[in-house]
C-alpha cells in the first residue's frame, strides 16, 4: 500500500481551487502566461510539497504553511491605504522611482513612475502582458525553471509583478523602489508577485524591494525574481524583508549574467513567522562578478532560511558571499552556501563565509557551506563561525562605564556593521541601522558622526 504523500489535502485544495480562480482571469486566461500557469498546474500535481526528509529542507519544516489554505489574489484587494500612510513603509530622504503592490497586484494611485528616461520601462506584469506582451515574453520564465511545489504556486496563481526593463547605454540615476503591502484584516491572502528585471548592455539599475505587513490575519507572500544582467551592466538588487512575525515568506530568485557583469545583491531579513529565500546565480560568461550580502536577524521562535547557489559556468570570475545572522529568544536561523565550479570556469576566485550570533541559549543555527571544485586552477574559500557576543570585549566596555544592555547594543552593531556598509544608499544604511535595534529590542546605537 502506497503511503499517501504529506499535506495532499492541501495540495488537492490548490489543484481544485484553480478552476474557479481561471473562470475570473477575464482578458488575462487569453495571454500567454496562461500557457504558464496550465504547465505549472501540469508540475504543480506532479510534485509534493517539500519535507524534512529532503537534504534542501532538512532544517526547514513548513507544515505551519500548509495546515492553512491560502486564498489567491486576482484583482487589487479593496484595502483602504494612503499614500500617506505608505510613507511609514518606505525608505526616505532620497529621490526614487516608486512601483507599490497591494497584495502582489500593482496599485498605479500609490505608485510614482513619471520622468523615466526614454525606452525605460517600469511597469505591471499583468498590464505588459496584455498591452506588450512581445517586451516580456522572451525573458519571462527564461532564467527559472520549477525547483519545488512552492514555484509551481507562483506559477499558477501569479497574475502580477514588478517588470523592470533598462535599455543597453542607460544609467538610471534614480533607485527604483518596490513596496509590497502584503495581509488583510480578510481572508489569510496568497500574495504570488513574478518580478523580472532585465539591464540590457552597459546599463545600470539600482532597485529596493521592500516587503512589508499589514492587518493581523496570516497571509503568505511566495515570490520568484528573475534577474538578466547583459554585457557590461551593473545591477544592485536589495531585498528588504520586514513583514509580520506571523506571516509566512517564500521567494525564489534566479540571476542570469553575462560578460563583464556585476550583480550585487543585498538581503536583509527582520520579519516573518517561515521564512526562505533561495538566491541563485549562473555567472554565464568570463570576467563576471557576483556579490552577496546578507543580514538576518530573528527573536521570538522566528525561523529564518537562506539557501544561496552561486554557479561558475565560465572563467575567470569572480564571487563574494558573506551572511551574518543575530539570533535571540527560541529563534532558528538556516544558511546553506553552495559554490560550483564547473570543469571549464579555470582562473575562478570564489569566497563565502557565513557568521552568526546567538543571544540566547535557545537560539539555534544550521550552517552548512558548500563547494564543489571540477576546474584546477581556482582560488575558493569557505568557512562558518557561531558564537555569542564577546565577554572580553563586553566588559571592557563596560569598565568605561557604560551599562550592559548599551554595552551589547555596542557589539551588536560592530558585528553588523560590515553588512550594513556595503549599502551604497546613505539613507537607507541608516534606516537599517535603526530596523536592527528596533527587531531585537534593544538600545539603539546613533551614529556619532550623523547625529552632529
């Protein structure tokens, strides 16, 4: 007798609900990502929801995720929000293009578009679709492929995200900023943006995704990103994540480079009940560089996932990860790092360290560094740290006089501080800053030279 896989019902429940889901498309079933969807439905049934007994979640259950059935989203839901009550979600003090989701469908009276340079576009995935379907179609689905249940979904029930196109010679000056207000005071929501950045040749593109909470019932925001950086551009991508602590977060993101690209991108995660991120990149052509950075931080029984897989598929490249972690209260923190080098990628320099703090005695982190070597003339490290703030430093502090809890705060922000600098946008550097101490709890420490 067959054992019948985990969590069927609930697959079963998305399978049967997509009828009903497909009858109100309208316009939408009669463009090409409905083909999509009717393919991923194909996969999605195929496929079950991944389990502790799979290496790639071996750390990560998400049975809390799948005891819920979450409801799709097809049109804007009737929530009612400001523009002034967007500015408590956004990074301020610095001119940027503004592109605002509403449980993952785009909200053009919240979002602030106007003065792009020519050929530029920033747009609705759901509008482009319909109204230019040939400017997305090409890339679309071109750089992902279904990993598990969880991208079939999106596939399924996406009907929008953020597309972001920069022409070949085009510099935007301005960083393009992504708010997704994702929850309701309704039903627990599905919120499946599909976001697809493309930076044609010698371009470059700043863009800040920004995930945000809102209302008190569970929702469940599951992501994919697709990312083309083209000859010669630069592309830095920073993911904010500060979502509810009851909420659920899963995204995918695939980057696909070619010669003499940089991707930089930056992660930083503060909120959510489960959450996963996969980032991954094929360095595709020589002379490529790929940064990683991340920051998570988690209290409570928060349960924070980062899987990165960087792919060196050609020579002489270059990749740079370092992720730190700060885990208090009954907090679980997840780093799983893998670095290939493929048998033709000679001349790669690759470099990966993951660090991670633990303020309790409860926290709890798996760290796991991976590298797989097939070329012979390489330059590859990888290494982990886990441990608690220092004594030694912690009371020299202390001798000056300054009490435990700054003391710690002190330290806290010394170990985060390398991550922190990386961020190119001043603004935002300090914002973070204040999102840290704000998570934990805890005495905030002011830059000295900012608060003169």
């Amino acid at each position: 007798m067959n054992k019948i896989p985990e969590f069927e019902s609930t697959k079963e429940w998305y399978i049967s609900n997509f009828k009903s889901f497909e009858e109100q498309l309208n316009g939408q079933s009669k463009t090409f990502l409905h083909d999509i969807r009717r393919d991923a439905l194909v996969k999605f049934a195929e496929l079950n929801f991944p389990t502790l007994r799979e290496e790639e979640w071996k750390y990560t259950s998400v049975s809390p995720i799948l005891k819920n059935n979450f409801h799709p989203v097809i049109d804007l839901a009737q929530i009612t929000f400001s523009k002034e009550d967007l500015k408590k979600f956004l990074f301020p003090g610095f001119d940027f293009y503004l592109m605002t989701f509403v449980n993952g469908i785009f909200n053009s009276e919240l979002s602030d578009i106007s003065g792009l340079p020519n050929n530029v576009v920033l747009g609705s995935l759901k509008e482009l679709s319909k109204s230019n379907p040939g400017l997305i179609k090409e890339h679309l689905n071109a750089y992902t492929k279904i990993d598990n249940s969880f991208n079939a979904l999106n596939f399924i029930y996406s009907t929008d995200g953020a597309v972001v196109i920069i022409p070949d010679k085009v510099v935007l000056e301005k960083p393009v900023q992504i708010i997704y207000i994702n929850g309701t005071d309704g039903s627990n929501i599905l919120s499946t943006p599909h976001n697809l950045i493309i930076a044609g040749k010698n371009s470059q593109v700043s863009v800040i995704n920004n995930y945000s909470g809102l209302g008190e019932n569970l929702y469940f925001t599951n992501a994919i990103t697709e990312i083309h950086t083209d000859e010669n551009s630069i592309v830095d991508y920073y993911k904010v994540q500060n979502e509810n602590d009851n909420s659920y977060h899963i995204e995918k993101l695939q980057a696909h480079q070619k010669k003499n690209s940089i991707f930089n991108h930056y992660n930083f995660n503060f909120g959510g009940g489960i959450v996963r991120n996969d980032i991954n990149s094929i360095l595709d052509d020589e002379n490529i560089e790929t940064h990683y950075y991340g920051l998570y931080l988690a209290k409570g029984k928060q349960h924070i996932d980062n899987h990165t897989f960087v792919d060196h598929a050609k020579p002489n490249c270059v990749s740079n990860e370092i992720y730190k972690g700060i885990l208090d209260d009954d907090s679980r923190g997840v780093f799983n790092g893998k670095i290939i080098v493929r048998k033709d990628a000679q001349k790669t320099n690759a470099y990966q360290q993951n660090k991670t703090i633990l303020l309790s005695k409860s926290a709890r982190i798996d760290t796991k560094p991976q590298l797989e070597i097939f070329a012979d003339d390489v330059r590859c490290t990888h290494g982990a740290t886990v441990g608690h703030l220092d004594d030694t430093a912690n009371f020299y502090i202390r001798t000056r006089g300054i009490p435990d809890e700054l003391a710690k705060s002190i330290l806290i922000r010394a170990f985060a501080n390398d991550i922190v600098e990386t961020v190119k946008i001043e603004q935002m550097r300090e914002q973070l800053n204040h999102m840290i101490f704000e998570h934990l709890q805890r005495v905030e420490i002011i830059d000295s030279e900012k608060s003169r």
